[in-house]
C-alpha cells in the first residue's frame, strides 16, 4: 500500500482504506475503485493524498522518474 498524491490518482487505482477528510468524515470506502468524480471530490474537499492497494514507495518513485528528461538524470 502507499500514499498517492490525489493529482497522480489513475482512474481504476482501489482504496487501501477508507477515506476520510480533514475532519474524519467518510468520504469513499476501502476497496473502492478511484472513478474521475472521486479525484474531483477529493480535490474538492481538500483531500492531498489517498492510500492505494498495490502501490509502493519504489513504485512512486519510479514513476515519478518517468517526469524528468533523462538528461536531467544523468
């Protein structure tokens, strides 16, 4: 399981746990399949980050390496 940041969310990504705003009030449940309202809500209610099944740390990362030209990481 990891943290993804709500604007790296891909439609079809599944809730590790349930989702809760800043003032705990239940927004989606575990095992719910990220839909593009979903990512429009959580922006909506402030929501940064969401924890996804199958994704990990080293997962993040290499995808966020992806973003850089590969002069840059070199």
């Amino acid at each position: 399981m990891g943290e993804v940041n709500v604007d790296e969310l891909k439609v079809g990504m599944v809730l590790a746990n349930d989702l809760k705003d800043i003032k705990g009030r239940f927004l989606l449940g575990q095992g719910t399949a990220i839909e593009q309202k979903h990512i429009r809500i959580m922006k909506m209610w402030g929501i940064t980050a969401a924890d996804i099944q199958g994704v990990t740390p080293d997962d993040l990362t290499q995808e966020a390496l992806k973003n850089f030209p590969a002069h840059v990481l070199s």
